[in-house]
C-alpha cells in the first residue's frame, strides 16, 4: 500500500512500489487528466504538480511521492467550477484534439502559481518541454497569459485545490 | 435559398426552392447543385460526377433516407447522426451548428452521434477535408428538408398553409402565435423518407448560428480530466493488453518463451499467433512489464531490407514502376532562359501525442470495438476478414483519441484489441501502444523526390513548366485485412492490398502537383512506385506538402531569376480571382513590401495554394530568423489568409489553420525518420524531433475571406502545403542560399551559410 495525498485527498493504493504515479492516477483512481504521451519524460503529456513543481508522472515511481502533495488537472476545477488556467484554455480555444492540453496547463500552473507575472519569454521557456503536434502552441500561449490575468486578477471561480509549495 | 447558395443555380431551381413543400419536393429534376463530387477518401478512386440524373447533395448520395441523419423524439430532442469522426479538428461543433441553423433548433439542445457501423451513416474515411463537404452538405440539406416536413405537417394540423408557418427553436409558428413543438408533429415514419435533390435552405443573411464564432462542445471536458478519450475508456473487467511489435519490420518470432512472463502478477494471459504476442493483465503497469518480460523471451530473424537512407533520393528514383501523366503539355513552349531544381523529403511520421489505443470486447459472438479510426466502416470490414467473421460479427464504434493528422496507429491497434478480445472470455481489452511502437510502426508518409524544369520568355514570365515527382502512394488503409499491421505477422499473414496507380482530380502523391499558375504550357508527371521499402500512408495532405512546397519555393526562385517580387511574380501568373483575393489579403495583413528586405538573419517569405486545386485556398506570408553560428530557425511572424468557402465555424476553421501552419513548420524544418539498414532508428521524440515553444512565432494571424452561399470547401489540411513553403522561402531569404533537401535541418543551414 502507498499512501498519497492527490488534490487535497488521501489516498490508499495497492500499487506495485515502482508504478509510475501516472498508471496509478489513471489506473487505480481512475483519474483521465494526465495522459500516456510517451512514458519517457519526453513529452509532457503526463505533467502533473508535486509540492507545486511540474513533475512527468510516467516516469516517477509512486513510492517517492508518499507525504508530497500532488496536484493534477482535475485538481484545478470542474466544469461547472473551472479554475483560472481551465477557464483560460476554454476561453482562448487553447485546443485542437486537446491531448497535450491537461499536461500544458499544470507545466503553466507549476510557473504562474509561483509568478503570476511571468513575461512571455519566461512562459515560452518553462513550456519548453511539453510537446503538442496539432500546432495549437499560439493558443496555449494566449490562453497562459490569460490564465496570468485571471489569476492577478483573483477571478476563476474554481481552484479551490491548487497548492502552493510543499505543506502549504 | 437555393439562388443565393449555389452559384450555378438556374432559374428553375430558384422556383423549386422558393415553393412550397409538395411543390418542391417532387421536382426532383430541378437539380441544379454545383457538380457535386462524390463523398470519398483523399485516395483517388472516385471520378467527380457531372451528372445530368438528380444527385442528391454530398453524403446524402450514398445514405438518402432523412431520418438516417436526423431523428425528431416524440419530447422534441433532436439527434443528428454524422458519419465523420472528431478528431480534434472541432468537426462535431461545426456540424451542429450546420444543424441547428437549418433544423431551426437550439444548438444547446443538439445531441450528435458520431460513426459507429452500427447506428451512423457510412461515409467512408474522416479525410482529404472532405468533412464539411460530405456530411455537413448531407446535415445542412437533411436538416432543412427535415425542417419543411414539419411545417407541412404544422400546415396540416393547423389548416394554415405552409406560407404562413415558420420554423423556430424546436417549434413550427403560425401568425396568430399558435406553436406546435417538433415532438408532437412526429409521427411513426414521417422521416424514414428519401431525402430530395434540392432543399429549401436558409438565407446565409438569416443565419444565425453558422458563421458565428462557438466554442467547441468537447473543450471543457478536455481541460478538466472528463473522459474524452478511447483511452480514457474503463469498462466493466476492463484488462490491459500490450503487444510486443518485432524489432524490425519483416522480422520473423523464430524463439518464444513465456514462461517468465506469465508468472508474473495480474498476467491473465499471453497470446502468441504466428509472430504476433500479446498479453492481458489485470493492470496497465503490470500489462507493460510483462510485455518486456515477453520482449526479452523472443527471439527474432531480421533481414536487412531497407534502403540506404543516405541515397534515399536516388533508391526511390531506381524503383520507378509506371508513369502517370498528371497533366499532358499539349506543346511545349520554347523561352528564353532555362531554371531547373531537384528536391527531397524524408519520411515522416503523424507523430500523435497519444499513441494509438482501442478497446474491444467479445459478446454474445460480436466483437465491439471502440476505436479512434478515421474510418469504422472499412475497418470493420478489414476486422471481420482478419477473424475469419462476417461483417455483422464486429461493430465499430469511434471514440476520440490524440490528434491523428492521417493514417497512424488507430487501426492497428483496433485490430490488436480486436485479436486480444478474442482470448479475453469476454472481458473488455483495452491496448494502447507504446511511444517506440507508435515512431516505429505507424505508416509513415512516403519519402518523396520531385524536379521541376521552367521556361521564361524575355521578361521573365514562365511559359512552360515541367514537373516530376517520385513517390508511393500515400494512403493504405484499409483495405482488406492485409492493411491491418498485426494480420501480416498472424501464423497465417494477411498480405499488404496490392497498390495501383490512379490518376484522379483529387490527387494522392501527385495531389497539388499541378500548379494553379496559368502558365501556357504545363506538364507533370508521376513517376509512381509501387513497392514500399517503408509501410506507408496517409499523412495530412497526402502528396500536396511537398509538391506545393517545390513548386512555391521555384516560383521564388524564379522571381528572383526574372527580378521581380515573389507576391507580385505569383500575381501575375494567377487568373483565380479567389486565389488572387488570398494572396493579396495575406500580404496586406503582414505588411509586405515590393522588393522589401527583412532585418540581418531574418528572411520574409510567401506562399499559396488552393488546396487538390479544388478545395481551399491558403496564403501563408512568414518572418523568420536564423542563427547563423547554429542553423537554428526561429519563426518570427506570420499572416495567412484563408478562403474555405462557406464557414460554419470562423474560429473553428482558424485553430485549423493555425495549427496547420505551426505543423508545417514543424515537418519543414526538423522532421524526417531515420533507419538503418534493417531497423527504423527514429523511435521516441529524442531521435525525432519536432517543434517546440522556443521557435514559435510572436503572432500568427489567420484571416478568413468568407464567401457566403457557397459551398463548404474544408479547412482541415489547406495550411500544410503554404506553411512549409513559405517557411522555405524565409529561410532561403534570411540565408541567402537555397536549400532543396528536407528539413531544412540546422546541420543544412549552417552548411549553406558556410558558418
Ligand atoms: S508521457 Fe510522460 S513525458 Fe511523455
Ligand atoms: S492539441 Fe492535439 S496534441 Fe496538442
């Protein structure tokens, strides 16, 4: 058993101890937000938040994460209550298939939770590893620096969850 | 109504849509649509119809019956049924709107249905952007005609004629404010009725829903954990299975054990069928572990049966098997001056996000599979085949998956699933590929050569032009079993459909290789292949990228050659006034100059095509700057303009196009896969790169030229060709030297400049 405490909720898995946290997520708590891109921390597809750091879950076994809080997309709102950075991507049509999408905006969250007035230069540099191959990057990049707005801003009306750094 | 939305229209037709429903409805004759082209795949086997019989318009052709496409509940819900997948490309929005506008309902009430053999229409492959030609043409008529049937019904009951009645939200109205809700003026088969010819459709001046920006109905979902794809699906007893791929295409399984591998926790079972593995767990993680275990245990005969990458150009020159004549110069005609380029691309790959995932499930003797196919219906086929069932044995149902841009992955692993379903004892398998699996063994898009030889008469103009190209064809779907990648390796394989060369206006390697400059004399030939040295198939745009990229980045060299601008040279060869208004709109809107010269180690360039020449047309205008100790590109800006003809979504067609373009740019500058002799080396995004953050453009405008009442002419792959080129171009204006191999990779650049 691992215990992991994921979006504020303390979870019991009976994992293997090796399992990637991304096979936990989606296997054992049945979780869709982080996405098998490539299980090589080559893509970003599976980025999800630990302790407020951008994190490849496919490539981080579970038992290194018990006492981190991690944070995934579901984490950031609902759709009845999307967060900042979820209503950002909705209202910028930051999507084509929307694949890369869910790892595209905890990478931003992981920047914007720590600086809110992170410069465009700053955006494109810390998005530099998550791939996305519909060629929606201009949209993703909009719809971060609308995120940084909302967040300045305090509107969203969801976030509830989202973490800041370890114990916060 | 008719007149308006149909250029071609007669004077007969206007009366046909202007008149009351009975009126219109039984003069079948009056059709007077634009030749319609057959609803079909991007690959060349249909003809364009010109026809004097009645042709029902785009799908409705092939599944006439109205209520196969709309359905009215007795409580007025409205359900539209669409044989077109999702692919990321907003089509299900797009098709709603195009339904609510017609069917006069709220969008918001909507319910879409999207390809499954066992409930949709049939309308082959999502490809070639033909789906707002073909479905959304077949919605729009349906719906309208859906829409007439309900105010002749209102007109009945309510003993009004149908003049005075209209449609709205869901109701039919009469002047006295008496509304009578679609559900109750349904009745038993009053839409199992074959759809006509001709529909009374809206005014694009009354529309209220097409053309206006929407947001997609899948994006709030998709950015916060809903389940919105194939591998998202958890059914009931829902078991993992991987398949272990061989090392090398052609590779024979000569030593197998499993014995580690099923000793292993939550293995349920292992399947081993010829050269075919597979295993099932309880678990993803643990179905991936014993795939190595099994990976290890296996013992393979390769054979070194792939080309010298190195002389790729001149190994795909050497297996010419026939020539297609694309276009016949009448006569050749003599200039002044002569201009000649040769030019290459690699083989590249879709590259999806997501690899390649099904789930299927055996019951009561069906085997369903939920896929992400862009066609459920050939591969339902092609899945039955490979059984050893009939057809009605296997559904296929599409479930979105990662972004496909083409032939990958999706069905492949259908028919792995579909193999694995069939050990599962009726527990639901889920498969999704690995990333190696996915760079290995998707169907690439064929390496291609083309050469083009021009002409100019003394003030430069090109008055003959002559055109090569060297490639397999692009698209290999299925087809019978034998497209399926795990029926060729089975105990006994199924063998690749036999290729042919076809020469048709769509176009497959030679898709856009005919220019649509007037130049007096053209002639283009395709030097066809037939063996594949590498799987091959379709990848956005087929054969158009690269020939729109040779014959766009000629077209700069030879205004050079002739010293004129390369927007003005491109002017003045153009006759189309649509393809003048794009180009012309997208040098205005990126501010181009005659004779303009960009910053040191920038480079501004152009480029244009009308997409297979009959769809949409694309003017791209890009600013890049290239680093001169490193050969890196960066793109700076870019401005295109877009005629797509009708639109339902504008902000729809723009991601599209948008996206085209970054992913152009993306296969132009980095993208090409790698093999040895034996094995394809390019297997994760390490060894097969492609664009990142850090060469995004500070801004990428997409300007739409809407052409109201005309027909839907695609959106989904017209930015591929004008992107890479004028990629092309600014990069050779930046470096000076012209580069004629693809990518243009650093390694390229850096040697042209000398640095
Ligand atoms: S799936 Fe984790 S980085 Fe690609
Ligand atoms: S939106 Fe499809 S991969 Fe990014």
């Amino acid at each position: 058993m691992v215990a992991l405490t994921i979006n504020g909720e303390a979870h019991q898995v009976g994992a293997e101890p090796d399992t990637p946290l991304l096979y936990v997520l989606r296997d054992d708590l049945k979780m869709n937000g982080a996405k098998y891109g490539c299980g090589l921390g080559q893509c970003g597809a599976c980025t999800v938040m630990v302790d407020g750091e951008a994190v490849f879950s496919c490539v981080t076994p579970v038992l290194l994460l018990e006492g981190r809080e991690i944070t995934t997309v579901e984490g950031l709102g609902t759709v009845e209550k999307p967060g900042p950075m979820q209503q950002a991507f909705i209202e910028e049509q930051a999507a084509q298939c929307g694949y890369c999408i869910a790892g595209m905006m905890m990478r931003a969250q992981s920047l914007l939770q720590k600086n809110p007035n992170a410069s465009d230069a700053e955006i494109r540099a810390h998005m530099e590893p998550n791939l996305c191959r519909c060629g929606t990057h201009m949209r993703i990049m909009r719809a971060i620096h609308r995120a940084a707005e909302l967040m300045r801003s305090g509107a969203g009306t969801g976030a509830a969850r989202v973490t800041g750094e370890r114990g916060s | 109504m008719n007149a308006i939305l149909n250029p071609g229209v007669t004077r007969r037709s206007v009366l046909a849509g202007t008149g009351a429903l009975v009126l219109s409805f039984s003069m079948r004759g009056a059709l007077a649509q634009e030749a319609q082209v057959k609803p079909g795949d991007e690959s060349s086997n249909f003809q364009p119809q010109v026809e004097a019989a009645p042709e029902l318009p785009g799908s409705l052709a092939k599944t006439p019956k109205l209520d196969a496409w709309i359905r009215v509940a007795a409580d007025g819900k409205v359900t539209v049924f669409t044989g077109k997948a999702e692919l990321g490309q907003g089509i299900k929005t797009a098709l709603m709107q195009v339904a609510a506008e017609e069917l006069e309902v709220p969008f918001e009430t909507l319910t879409l249905v999207t390809p499954d053999t066992g409930l949709t229409p049939n309308e082959g492959y999502t490809a070639g952007s033909h789906s707002m030609q073909d479905s959304g043409t077949a919605i729009r008529n349906a719906a309208a005609q859906v829409r007439e049937i309900l105010i002749g019904q209102a007109a009945l009951r309510l003993g009004v004629p149908a003049e005075q009645l209209h449609a709205e939200k869901g109701a039919v109205a009469g002047p006295d404010g008496k509304r009578i809700g679609y559900g109750a003026l349904v009745a038993d088969d009053l839409l199992n009725v074959d759809a006509q010819p001709t529909s009374k459709l809206k005014s694009p001046d009354s529309f209220t829903e097409m053309g206006t920006p929407r947001q997609r109905v899948d994006i709030p979902g998709k950015v916060t954990g809903g389940q919105a794809y194939v591998q998202d699906m958890r059914l009931d007893g829902m078991l993992h299975g991987r398949v272990v791929r061989p090392p090398s295409p052609g590779a024979k399984l000569v030593k197998f054990d499993d014995a580690a591998a099923k000793a292993m926790p939550g293995v349920v079972q292992v399947v081993r069928n010829g050269s075919f593995i597979g295993v099932l767990a309880e678990k993803e993680w643990q179905a991936i572990k014993a795939m190595r275990v099994l990976s290890l245990g296996a013992g393979w005969e390769e054979h070194a049966s792939l080309p010298d990458i190195a002389k790729l150009p001149e190994v795909l020159k050497g297996m010419t098997t026939k020539d297609g004549i694309v276009k016949d110069a009448q006569k050749p005609v003599q200039g002044v001056r002569s201009v000649e380029a040769s030019y290459t691309r690699p083989y590249q790959v879709h590259g999806s996000i997501g690899p390649s995932c099904a789930v299927a499930q055996v019951k009561d003797g069906v085997t369903t599979v939920w896929t992400h196919t862009q066609g459920v219906f050939p591969d339902q086929g092609a899945i039955a085949e490979m059984l050893g069932q009939p057809v009605e044995k296997v559904r296929c149902i599409h479930v979105e998956g990662s972004g496909c841009y083409g032939h990958n992955g999706a069905d492949d692993s259908a028919a792995d699933a579909a193999l694995l379903a069939q050990v599962a004892a009726g527990r639901p398998v889920r498969v999704q590929w690995m990333r190696e699996q996915e760079h290995a063994w998707e169907p690439f898009s064929p390496g291609m050569v083309t050469k083009v030889h021009a002409q100019l008469d003394a003030s430069g103009n090109i008055v003959d032009w002559n055109y090569e190209l060297w490639s397999n064809n692009h698209s290999t779907r299925p087809g019978s079993a034998g497209a399926l990648l795990p029926a060729q390796y089975l105990e006994k394989p199924f063998q690749p459909d036999e290729q042919e060369l076809k020469i048709s206006p769509e176009g497959n390697g030679d898709r856009n290789s005919v220019p649509l400059y007037a130049f007096p004399s053209q002639h283009v030939v395709w030097h066809w292949i037939k063996d594949m040295p590498l799987r091959a198939s379709a990848l956005r745009g087929l054969g158009a990228y690269m020939n729109v990229f040779t014959i766009e980045t000629f077209m700069d060299q030879l205004a050079l050659e002739a010293g004129a601008d390369p927007v003005e040279y491109r002017l003045r060869h153009l006759q189309d006034e649509r393809a003048r208004a794009v180009v012309s709109l997208a040098a205005e809107k990126f501010g181009w100059q005659a004779n303009q010269k960009a910053p040191r180690d920038h480079g501004y360039g152009f480029a244009f095509a009308r997409y297979k020449n009959l769809a949409a047309y694309c003017a791209v205008a890009m600013e890049v700057e290239v680093e001169r100790d490193t050969g890196r590109v960066r793109l700076i800006r870019g401005a295109a303009a877009v005629d797509t003809g009708e639109i339902a979504n504008p902000d729809g067609v723009r991601n599209q196009v948008e996206g085209g373009i970054i992913q152009a740019a993306s296969w132009a500058l980095y993208e090409g896969v790698t093999f040895n002799d034996t094995r394809v080396t390019s297997v994760d995004w390490s060894t097969y790169p492609i664009l990142r953050f850090d060469a995004l453009p500070g801004q990428l405008d997409v300007h739409l030229i809407p052409r109201p009442g005309t027909k839907f002419l695609g959106a989904g792959e017209c930015g591929q060709g004008p992107g890479g080129a004028a990629v092309g171009n600014a990069v050779f204006n930046a470096i000076g030297a012209r580069l004629y191999d693809l990518p243009l990779s650093r390694e390229r650049i850096k040697a042209a400049i000398g640095a």
